[in-house]
C-alpha cells in the first residue's frame, strides 16, 4: 500500500479544524496534526510576503490525494493553497498497518 504525508499550510485554527474534521469524517485523511506557529517567509506578487500559519500534517493512502486535494481547494480561504504530498518510503509496521485500515 502507497501512504503519503501532504503538508498544508493555514492561516487560522479555526480553518485548520474544520479542514482536518472533515478529510478525517470522510475518509480522506487517517490522521491531521496541526502546528501553531509556524513562520512564513516566501515571494507572493513579486513582493516578500511574512505570515504567521499553521501547518496540517496529513496523512492518507495514495489513492485518496486526488480527492483530499480537491477537498482542501474547496474549503481553504487562500486562492492558490500550498498542498504538497510526500511519499512515505517506511515505518512501523503496526502505524502502516493503522493507516491501510
């Protein structure tokens, strides 16, 4: 079974929960853990942009990303979201196990 771990970041807790809540309650996502503070420093309309964000880690089957992925556009607030998927090469068996459950 393929895993991935997708990195999202957020602008707020509350969009954080209601992202995590519902890829979890429908099946998207096995596991959300939310960041605070996490400081963000990028080029955004050819200016340097710092934000304070949170950061999702997610993790989820291969096959589930393409409809975590269009979920995630749906319900975050940001025109172009940064949604990255990360493959996981190994790990315990009896966490791989949970997540293929």
């Amino acid at each position: 079974m393929d895993f991935y771990v997708v990195l999202v970041t957020v602008p707020n807790n509350k969009t954080a929960k209601t992202i995590a809540e519902t890829l979890v309650s429908e099946g998207l996502a096995k596991c959300v853990n939310i960041a605070n503070d996490i400081k963000s420093i990028f080029r955004w309309e050819g200016k340097v942009q710092k934000e304070e964000e949170l950061l999702m880690i997610i993790k989820t089957k291969k096959s589930n990303f393409p409809s975590l992925m269009t979920k995630v556009r749906e319900l975050h607030p940001y025109t172009m979201p940064e949604i990255i998927a990360l493959p996981i090469v190994d790990g315990s068996e009896e966490y791989l196990g949970w997540l293929n459950s």
